[in-house]
C-alpha cells in the first residue's frame, strides 16, 4: 500500500507529524471500513489498517553517529531504505520518517514504491533553520557541526517532481494531523481540508504505472547483469566524452533516444559512476527484455539526478 515520505531539516518535527500521522489513518480506515471496501470493489483498491513507521529509532540508528560522516551516512541510508523495501506491500501504509533530505535518495524510495505499484507522497515538516537549531540547542541530539552540515545539504522537495508529488508543506503552527473537526449534525465525521487531501492521495489515488527503470520481468538472460554494465558504461563514456569536447546542452548517448542534459557545471567521473552504481543496484533484479529499455532508464535516472 502507500508510502509515505516524511523531510525536513533536522528537529523539524518529523516524528511527531508521522506519529500523528499513523494515528489519524488507522482510525479513518477502522471508521471508514464500508467505504473503503466499496473502493476495493470498484477501483481494486486494498487496504488494511495497519500503519508502519521506519524511522531511526525503530531502526536502533544513533543520530550522533549514524549521519557523522559519509561511510555511516551511507549505511544509515541503506538501512532505511532496506527497511521500506522489507515493509512496503499493497495493503500496508509505510510511513518513511527519516532526514530524507537528498533528492536522489526520496528518488530511490519513489522507484521502490513504483515498482510494486503502490502510491506515493510527501511530507515536508518545514521549520525555519534556526527554529531548528533553537529546539538542538535545547536537546543536544547532534552536535553543532553536524546539525549545521545536515542543515546545509537538505535539498527541499519539489512538488513538480514526480518523485515529491503530491507534496504535502506543514509548519509548525498547523494543527495536529490527528485531530479530527466536530462531527456535522447528522452525526458524520468532517475531515480538515489536508486530511481529505491525503487520503485522496494515498487510499483513493491509484498508482502510477511502472515506467522503464522500475518494471519487474523475470530473468530471461544469464548474462543481463554483463549486458548492463555495458550499456551504462557506454553511456558514461559519451557523456565524460561530451565534457572533454565541451559540449552543453542535451548530449546524444548511445541505445536511446532519450538524450542526457548536462548541467552548467562539469560532472565529475567518479560521480558518474556513483550514479551508475546506484542505477545498478535498483535494477539488477528488475530485468529489462531490452538493453534500449536499460539505456533509457539509465538516461532518465542521470537526467533525474543531475538537473
């Protein structure tokens, strides 16, 4: 069922809008049993009221630690995103509490959900930096340093980002998503205009299709993990090639007619090869019939992350 991504600079007030949250769907999908099961008849919907939150306390993740340089980062990351693919189903709601604050990282989530055809959307618990660094002070859940590096490399979502949308902006002055309007006078239950809104969202929306990055077939080559590595190694080749010639703008790479966007700024080969890492990773399992189809999902995901 539905994943739910919760951003936002640290001490922001993640937890308490995913623990509130959690209580506010089970009660509606427990109150709302009949309706619901109508959507499960006419539009294949299916829900049940279990909602799971993955965060860094469920995953036993020191704050101070877990995020105090690049090599814990990244295992922190990965436990999380471990978390998600282990929970995430199409009846349970995963809520993702997390820092979440690389857009290559809420991308890898959206690929996930995707690819078992599950809805999507996104939280942003938005708080001034230095309200933040005001609520640390007073905590001391990270060090100075790291709060302020953190702080600094939080890439705000984008609701024109298929990965971020819907997006969903709450501050701290808005009301608890938990709590629920007076009921009408014919005894029905009203709901605020941003929990109607989520549940369309995520309980009534269908999923988008999978596109060519994320669609599972089985394995029909034995060498499909060979065949890859050589279709995204070209395509790094082309574009490390494009940057020596100096060329700007859109960049043709071989098996696809997607074209690569460069940005302004040269792009290293080692970040390159990160990308194709990470592409590799998401789709080693997920065999495409075609190398085209890996090119252009390849092509996708670096104009993705690069823009």
């Amino acid at each position: 069922m539905p994943l739910v991504t919760i951003c936002g600079v640290p001490l922001s007030g993640k937890t308490t809008r995913a623990t509130e949250l959690a209580s506010f769907l089970e009660s509606y999908i427990q109150r709302e049993q009949a309706f619901l099961q109508q959507q499960v008849q006419q539009h294949g919907v299916s829900v049940r009221s279990k909602v799971i939150v993955l965060n860094d306390e469920s995953l036993r993740i020191d704050k101070r630690t877990g995020y105090a340089d690049a090599t814990e980062e990244k295992k922190s990351r990965g436990a999380l995103l471990s978390a998600v693919e282990r929970h995430l189903s199409k009846d349970d709601i995963v809520v993702c509490d997390g820092l979440n604050y690389i857009k290559g990282f809420r991308y890898q989530l959206y690929c996930v959900a995707r690819a078992l055809g599950t809805p999507t959307c996104t939280i942003h618990s938005a708080i001034s930096v230095d309200a933040a660094k005001a609520r640390n002070d007073t905590l001391a859940t990270y060090e100075t340093g790291l709060f302020d590096n953190l702080c600094s490399r939080f890439e705000e979502p984008d609701g024109r980002n298929r990965w971020d949308a819907p997006l969903f902006t709450l501050i701290p002055d808005d009301p608890s998503l938990s709590h629920l309007p007076p009921q009408d006078d014919a005894g029905n239950q009203p709901l605020t205009p941003i929990q109607s809104q989520i549940i369309d969202a995520i309980l009534l929306r269908k999923p988008p299709a999978p596109n060519l990055s994320t669609v599972v077939k089985p394995l029909t080559e034995t060498n499909y993990l060979h065949e890859m590595d050589k279709t995204t190694s070209a395509i790094i080749e082309a574009v490390a090639d494009a940057q020596k010639n100096g060329l700007m703008g859109n960049v043709t790479v071989p098996k696809t007619k997607l074209q690569i966007r460069l940005p302004s700024r040269t792009i290293p080969l080692t970040e390159l090869r990160r990308l194709r890492r990470q592409y590799t990773q998401l789709n080693k399992m997920h065999t495409q019939l075609s190398m085209d189809k890996v090119a252009e999902g390849f092509a996708d995901y670096l104009n993705t992350n690069l823009a």
